[in-house]
C-alpha cells in the first residue's frame, strides 16, 4: 500500500513540472505572438490552455484523493497541500499567458506593442519564461536554496515593469491612450506571472523546511 502512496505522490509532482513547462512555453509564444503580431501564435496560445487547465484539475484530484484516503502527516501533508497551491500558480500562469496572446489577437494585424517599449517587452517575455522554467527544475530537485533565490530573480520583471509606468505617465507618450493601456496591461501581466513562479519556488521551501520565506502580494 505504501509503495503504492508513493508512486501516486510521484505521479501528482510529475503533473506539477509538465504543467510549469506548458506554462513557460506559453508565454515564450505568447511573447512572440505579441512582439511579432502572429495571430496563429496568439491562436495557438489560446487553444492549448484547455490542456493544461485539464491537468491543473486532474492533478488537485490526486491530491484530494490522497488527502482523504491516505491521511499524510508532516512532509508528506505539506507537499500534497503545497501541491494543490502550486497547481493552482501554474494555472494561473498559464492563463496570464493567454492574456498576453488574447491582446495580440485583439490588435491583429498591428502589432499591440509600440517601438518605444519593445525592447522591455522583450525583456519582460524572457525573464518570466526562465522564471518558469526555474520553477520548473525547482519541483524537480525540491531545492530549498534554489527555490528562495527565485524571488532575486524576479527583481528584473519589477523594474522593468516599474519602467513602463515611468513611461506611461510621461507628458511624452505618443502612442496614445488605447496603447497604453495595452501596454499598462500587458506589463501586469507579466509581473503577475512572474510572481507566481516565485510563489511556486515559497511553497516549495516550505514543504522541504516547515518555514515560509516573506511571500509577494498576489492577485
């Protein structure tokens, strides 16, 4: 009966690392879709959300099937709790993504990010996808350390994102007032998402340690 808690443990983690994978894939399409105004690539984004919205539920069921049926106890307890948390980050990643994609497509077949702020768009796509894929190899190893230094990692995304409002409020703007809303959008979007992969890297040290490092406000 153990053996086979543990295979079911191990099949709900391995839930949780597929799901971080489509969700930074997600986002370095989206942020392709949004940068090169590819309306296929917004598309794509868009429909292959379901997929992992279908593991996110499939995998909370695991955990609340062991929850009831295993009664786990220390370590134990807080993955599986921590597990139906995660999912629901990567979830939630995932369908940022889809938001990211949903302003390309509405602004289709111009390209929804003006000149001006291109290259911190840029910058924003690649720092949140490596923050996932981060997240990602963190469920793997369960690395406490590595998991705490995400939260350094996302200092980037804020100053970029902190950059766009200097931007926005700038008697200089020229892109006019439905650009920068995509743009005052589109940044918190970003922002959200990698703060999520650094909520994922807070529970994973709390299921390796008992203790919570200082978590971000998350909305």
């Amino acid at each position: 009966m153990r053996t086979a808690y543990h295979e079911q443990l191990d099949e709900m983690r391995s839930h949780l690392v597929q799901m971080c994978g489509l969700a930074a894939a997600a986002m370095e399409h989206a942020t392709r879709a949004l940068l090169d105004a590819d309306l296929q690539l917004a598309e794509q984004v868009i429909a292959d959300h379901e997929h992992l919205a279908a593991i996110s539920l499939r995998a909370e069921a695991e955990a609340l099937r062991l929850l009831a049926l295993q009664q786990p106890v220390a370590g134990d307890l807080r993955s599986i709790v921590g597990s139906i948390q995660i999912g629901a980050d990567v979830e939630r990643m995932g369908a940022l993504a889809v938001h990211v994609a949903s302003i390309s497509r509405l602004r289709h077949p111009e390209c929804a990010v003006p000149e001006d702020v291109r290259v911190s768009f840029t910058g924003m796509g690649e720092t949140a996808v490596q923050l996932a894929r981060t997240a990602q190899e963190v469920l793997l190893s369960r690395d406490p350390y590595k998991a705490a230094r995400l939260r350094d990692e996302d200092d980037a995304v804020d100053a970029a994102h902190r950059h766009l409002f200097t931007l926005l409020i700038d008697h200089k703007w020229q892109d006019g007032v439905c650009s920068a809303v995509d743009v005052a959008l589109l940044g918190r979007y970003y922002e959200r998402f990698a703060d999520h992969a650094v909520e994922i890297g807070r529970r994973v040290v709390f299921e390796a340690t008992g203790g919570l490092p200082d978590s971000k406000q998350l909305a």
